[in-house]
C-alpha cells in the first residue's frame, strides 16, 4: 500500500468516525427528547402523615408556597382542599411570562400518597407524584417526586436540562420548606 493510499485511507477513517459521532449525538438528543426528566425532593418533618398530607391538597396552602409567582388555583369543585378526581387550574409567573396549566389528582390514599397530573398545560407530560412515610414516632417523610416531558424535541432537551429541572427543584424545595414550617407549627399547637 502507497503512502496516497494509506493517507487516503486515514481520511476515511476520520470522516467515518466524525460522521458516527454526529448521527450518535443526533440519535442521542433523539433518545433523550423522548425520556422524561425526574426531580425527587425528600423532606422530614416533625409532624404526622395526616397533617403533611392534607397541608399539600390545599391549595391556598400551595399557592402561599410560592408567591414570588403570583400564583392563584381555580378548583373545579369550590373545595379548597383537593380529593380524588378533582381539577385545579393554576395560574402563575414563571421566566417573566405568563403559564397556565390544569391538573387532576388521579390517585388518592389519604395519609400516604397521591398524584396529580398535568391534564391541559405546557408539558407534554407531568406527573407529581406525592408519598409520605410515617417515622414512626418522628414525623413524616414527604418525597416530592416529579417526572416531566417536554415539547420542542432536541431544543426542548436542552432548555429542560439547563433552565427547567434546576428552577422546578428550587420551587420543590421552597414549597417542602412552607409545608414544613405549617406542619411543625400545628404540630407544636396540638
């Protein structure tokens, strides 16, 4: 084999491997745009099951949570606490823009968990899944988990995982932080 040959055959090799990195990345962002972003949030609080979990059904509990947002909740029974097959329609600022998104609690087993997903909103998908372990003695452990997908395909990918998941943590966390202050409080009254 001549040195042409042997150049030529390199070149080859890095186009080949250049071009399999770009379909792999493309492929990538492909694969990722299809699988949903989880955000977990896990807070102990000193007070019992029942109290964390009927504090996280109000909404006017909800909305205090996070007011910097503006936000307000429309139920669709007038009850200001949450039940199973019950719609609410939140309104709030979020990234300087106005959002709007609606969500029915799909699974309800009062004082251990329930959920509530996006039925109408800016996701392509949102289930907020809400569990809350007795410590036996010592509070409740409340886990926040959030399991999102998102329009726009690869872009959205990437506004998700730079903007999104860290803002949507930092309002689980701010709103585990309210329900504590509320929960303990009662606690220490009763």
């Amino acid at each position: 084999m001549g040195r042409r040959t042997l150049s030529s055959v390199v070149q080859m090799a890095y186009c080949v491997r250049a071009f399999t990195a770009r379909v792999g990345q493309r492929i990538g962002l492909i694969y990722a745009a299809a699988m949903p972003e989880v955000i977990e949030i896990v807070s102990d609080i000193d007070a019992a099951p029942r109290v964390v979990f009927d504090l996280e059904l109000d909404v006017d509990v909800h909305a205090a949570s996070i007011r910097g947002s503006q936000e307000t909740a429309t139920t669709s029974t007038g009850r200001r606490r949450l039940a199973l097959g019950d719609e609410v329609t939140f309104r709030a600022r979020h990234f300087g823009l106005r959002w709007q998104m609606t969500s029915r609690i799909t699974v309800y087993e009062r004082p251990h968990r329930f959920v509530d997903e996006q039925i109408d909103g800016p996701f392509r998908a949102l289930r907020h899944e809400h569990h809350f372990q007795d410590l036996h003695g010592s509070g409740t452990r409340m886990i926040d988990r959030m399991t999102i997908k998102v329009p726009l395909g690869p872009l959205g990918v990437v506004v998700t995982r730079l903007l999104l998941v860290p803002y949507l943590r930092r309002l689980l966390k701010q709103r585990a932080a309210h329900i504590r202050r509320l929960a303990e409080a009662e606690a220490s009254e009763a």
